[in-house]
C-alpha cells in the first residue's frame, strides 16, 4: 500500500516538474493550474480569456493540455510566424482524437507535407474551375437565395428561428459544387447529413472533447464520443453511396462536380504508387469542404441578422443603396460590389465584428525554430489571436463595436484595412475565401433587398459573446421578418 503511495505521489511530482519546467521556458500566460492548465478559466468565459491575452504581450502561452501553445497576439508577429516562415508555422497537430476520427487524412487536420499540399491545390483548382453546370458560382448563390426568401417567407410576420433555412441554403452551395444535384429542402438524406454535421461541430468544441486530449483512453469507455465515431461512419457510407452513383454516369471529359473530378483524378493516378488520390482522403477532403464551407458562413450570416436587427439605421441605409442600384427585381452580382459601398462594407463589418473563428484553427511547428528570442521545439502548437487583430486598437476607426465605418473613408467609398483576416493568414490561409466572400456578399444583399429583420416584440438582448467552439456562434433566437415589397 505504502509503495503504491509513494509511487504515485512521484508521478505527480514528476507530472508537475515537467509542467513546471515547460512554463518556466514558454512565454508569460494567465496562470495555468495544474493538470488542467487553463481549461477553466477557457470553460468559463471563451471570448473574455482570449480577450485578455494580448495583456501577456504579442506572444503568450496557455495552457489548454500538458504542452503550452503559443498564442501570436498581433499582425506583425503572425505575419512573421506565418507567411515569412510558413513552411515552419503550417503544420497541424494530431490530435489523440483527430487521429482516432480521422487519421489525419484530408485537408482542415492534414500535417504541412505532400498529400495536404496535393489535397490542398486540387481542391482550390476544382473550386476556382466549376461553374455549376451552366451556371457560374455568383448565379448558383442568387438562386438559392431566392429560396432562401421564400422560405422565409412562409413565418413572414411570425418570430421564427432562422438557423435551417441558412444552414440549408449556404450548405446547397458547396453540395452542387461537391455532388452536382443540390438536395432539395425536405430531403432525409439531406436532413441526416446536416444533423451529423452539427452534432460533429458541437462536440468539437465540448468539454469532453477537451477531456479526450488529456485522457485518451476515454476512447475504450461509453460516451458522446462514440456516437461521433458513429457519425463518421455514416458519412463515409454517404459518401460511398453517391460515389456509386457517379460511377454509373460519370463521363471522364466532363466532370460535372469536384466527386467527378476526384474519380477522374484517381484513375489518372492509379498506376502511381504513392498517389494521395484515394477514397480515403477524397471522403475527408469532402467531409472538410463541407464542414468548412458550411457552418463558418451560414454563422456569419446568422451574426449578420442579429446585428441588422441591432442597427436599423444600418438596415435601412443598405436596404436603400440596394434600391437605388438594383432596384426590386434584378438580382445582384458580384461587380455590383463598386456600386454598392455602403453594403459591402456592412458585409466586411459583419465578418470583422462576427469573428466566427477567434484563435482560427490550430498550427504546429513543423521543425525547431526561434520566435521573439523564444526556442519553440519541433511539434509547439501555435494560435493566431484573429480576435486580437480584427479589434486591434490601433488599426479600427470602431474596434469594439458595430460600425460599417471602419470600412468607409470620408467619401463613403469603401476602404480596405490589412488587418481585416477572418480567413487567417500564410499557407494555411481559408481555401474557400472567395467562395465565401461570394455568398456572403449574394445571401446578404438578396435578403437586404427584399426582407425586413426586426426583433420580436420584447425579446431579451442578445448574448454578443455566443457559444464557442472552434466556430464562435449565436445563442438560438428569433426573428421576425416582412418583405420589403408589401411594406413598400
Ligand atoms: C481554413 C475561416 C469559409 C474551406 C480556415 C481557417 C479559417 C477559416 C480561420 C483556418 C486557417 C488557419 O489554419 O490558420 C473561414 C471563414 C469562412 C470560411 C471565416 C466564412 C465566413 C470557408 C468555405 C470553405 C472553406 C466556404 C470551402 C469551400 C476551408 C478549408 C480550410 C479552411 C478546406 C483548411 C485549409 C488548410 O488547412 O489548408 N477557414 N472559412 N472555408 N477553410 Fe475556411
């Protein structure tokens, strides 16, 4: 009894050694605690933890696991890690629990090296290169916004949650590019696939995936782990599922959607031995295009409702730009961006103020180097502080509140500002921006131009924190909407 006592307060010595030693060596940080580093204070309040950090300085360290990561607090400093020595700064690490869901396959998780890079480029080609059928991407968005409209319409005047109705149209947009056919609405397949997707996302952000990365054998043990696991198998079988049926059609000169393209990519690559062609980065390549293209914009666009529905005055001023230059009918595309500055600095402040992705998504150092006098060994998790540098006070006309100024100059043309990157920054930069940009800019002045937003009558104040995860996302509310036309 006495040995096993001694043996295990050792171990806890040791543990605390280590940690203590790893502190000592890593920049200033809020204080961790032992064994579970700075997981409280991160658990209680997200956005007021990562606010403080730049208080610790450009670069500080947390302590969300037994390893420090390094938080870059400013542009200059990211821009120093990320783009001048990206090839250092553009690793991901293998999560213990990335490894057991996905191996690290695909693009989003995928280590800095050959396949990522194969897997990387083929995906910004396909996605630069189709046009939907006949349709080009900017027309695919308008149309779906449509639907998005009228399916608003149908609560018109009665509060309603707006998160389906945007989660199924901007998810419609990365389905044609990946699939061809968009589903329709009351799709189950469909139904199922948005399902697994958000319980994935939320449980990405939730305690025990925290718990996953320091006790991993949880994975033996019952658990809402294994229903992701579970998740991931169904997905792989949806994905196989329409694979089969592009098989049976597919014609090797015209690929009709990124499964076309890959299955030609594939066969091109067949004889090669090291190819990284295969079904399992192409299921995880799509699993991540999807789960990226999804949820990120479809939460800036919910942000969106809520800060229109907070500025009337803003609401109003767009609604009558887009007027002006639209009129009612003519639906917009992207070269109406020149004539429409109010609005699209409103898109701009919406994504600088939303701040859907605050730390980004983790890097790791591919090799040993040096930072700010600091010895970062091979294998150190390092954040970018996006929340920092899109509220850096020095840089922002408005840093902390709501204002489509910080996009305008005195002429009310639209400004650009070098510190707005909600999409992160070196080699690991968004490989959906323009896509995104694209359905941001489409979605938000369609819906401007014929909708109306206001809050339910006696509705609590929005929480402008939000639940957060890797993605930052309103808390559940509701709106009301009229269209324009029956006002008018
Ligand atoms: C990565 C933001 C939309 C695909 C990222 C990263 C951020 C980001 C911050 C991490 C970059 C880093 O590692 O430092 C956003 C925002 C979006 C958006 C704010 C919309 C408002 C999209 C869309 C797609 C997409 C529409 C796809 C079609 C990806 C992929 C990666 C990524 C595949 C991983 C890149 C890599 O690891 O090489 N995004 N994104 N994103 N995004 Fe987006």
């Amino acid at each position: 009894g006495l040995a096993l006592l001694v043996g295990l307060l050792s171990l806890l010595l040791l543990e605390l050694f280590r940690w203590n030693s790893s502190r000592s060596r890593s920049p200033p940080g809020p204080k961790p605690l032992p064994f579970v580093g700075n997981l409280p204070q991160f658990s209680k309040d997200h956005m007021g933890f990562i606010r403080s950090l730049p208080k610790y300085g450009e670069m500080c360290s947390i302590f969300l696991g037994r390893k420090p990561t390094i938080v870059l607090n400013n542009m200059q400093l990211a821009k120093e890690a990320f783009v001048q020595n990206g090839t250092v700064f553009s690793g991901r690490p293998l999560t213990p629990l990335q490894a057991w869901l996905t191996k690290g396959y695909g693009i989003i998780l995928a280590d800095y090296g050959h396949s990522w890079r194969q897997q990387r480029r083929f995906a910004l080609h396909t996605l630069r290169d189709f046009g939907l059928g006949k349709k080009t991407v900017e027309e695919r968005v308008a149309e779906e916004a449509h639907y998005l409209i009228k399916e608003m319409l149908k609560q018109e005047g009665k509060p309603f949650y707006p998160i389906h109705p945007i989660m199924n149209a901007v998810s419609n947009i990365i389905c044609s590019i990946i699939f061809g056919d968009p589903f329709e609405y009351d799709d189950k397949r469909f139904a199922k696939l948005l399902q697994i997707l958000n319980e994935n996302i939320r449980f990405a952000g939730s305690t025990v995936a925290q718990i996953f990365h320091l006790v991993p054998i949880i994975k033996y043990f019952p658990g809402p782990h294994q229903k992701i696991r579970h998740n991931f198998e169904a997905l792989k079988n949806f994905v196989f599922e329409i694979v089969e049926e592009h098989k049976k059609t597919l014609d090797p000169d015209n690929p009709r959607d990124f499964t076309d393209a890959y299955l030609i990519q594939m066969t091109k690559e067949e004889s090669k031995e090291d190819t990284t062609f295969h079904l399992e980065n192409m299921m995880n390549s799509v699993f991540d295009l999807f789960i990226a293209g999804t949820e990120t914009t479809a939460t800036t666009l919910r942000w969106g409702l809520i800060y229109m529905m907070d500025h009337p005055d803003v609401q109003e001023r767009c609604h009558e730009e887009i007027i002006r230059v639209l009129g009612w009918d003519r639906s917009p595309c992207m070269e109406d961006r020149a004539s429409l500055p109010y609005t699209y600095a409103t898109v701009h402040e919406i994504q600088r103020y939303a701040n859907v992705v605050p730390l980004s998504v983790v890097h790791e150092t591919t090799e040993p180097t040096q930072l700010q006098g600091y010895h970062l060994p091979k294998g150190t998790m390092i954040l970018p502080n996006l929340t920092a540098i899109l509220a850096d006070k020095e840089h922002w006309k408005y840093p902390d509140t709501f204002n489509p100024e910080n996009f305008l100059d005195e002429k009310g043309q639209f400004c650009k500002n070098d510190f707005f990157l909600p999409f992160s920054l070196g080699p690991r930069v968004c490989l959906g921006e323009n896509l995104a940009r694209t359905e941001l800019f489409i979605f938000f002045t369609s819906l401007l131009q014929r909708l109306k937003f206001s809050w339910p009558p006696g509705a609590p104040p929005a929480n402008m924190d939000g639940l957060v995860g890797t993605v930052r996302s309103p808390f559940p509310f509701n709106t009301v909407c009229r269209s324009r036309e029956t006002t008018h």
